[in-house]
C-alpha cells in the first residue's frame, strides 16, 4: 500500500513540473501578447501584458498604489 502512495505522489509530481513549464510558455508578461494570453491579474493592452490596477493598466515593475480618496494609480512605472 505504502509503495502504491509513493508511486501516486512521484506521479503527482512529474505531472505538476510537466504543467508548470507549460504554463510558463502560455502564461507570461514581457513579450508581446497578440496571441498569447497573459497571467492571472494582467490584460493584453497595446500589445504587452499589463498589471491589473483598479481602473487602470501599469507597466511590468509598477507598484499599485491608493491615493487618499481611495483611487488606485501606478507607482514608479517605466
């Protein structure tokens, strides 16, 4: 039974390095993103995945910040 658990999880584990280096090739953020989606969080917009912020899109590197009303802008951006 203890062999049939360790076969499981080094399955589980093969599978999971497997479907990460395959999310890292469809999921990213620097190049360009016609026809590519970008990750959780971020919206293809002229052509670059950009960081979700409130209302607004920030460039790779920003910092999603609040102003004293509570409006969302990007910090430090490119």
């Amino acid at each position: 039974m203890s062999k049939l658990i360790c076969l499981f999880l080094l399955a589980l584990l093969v599978l999971s390095s497997v479907l990460s280096v395959s999310a890292n090739d469809v999921f990213h953020t620097d190049h360009s993103c016609d026809s590519v989606k970008c990750k959780r969080g971020y919206k293809c917009h002229e052509g670059k995945c950009k960081y979700i912020c409130g209302t607004v899109l920030c460039e790779e590197g920003a910092i999603c910040a609040r102003d004293t009303v509570g409006l969302r802008f990007c910090k430090g951006s490119k």
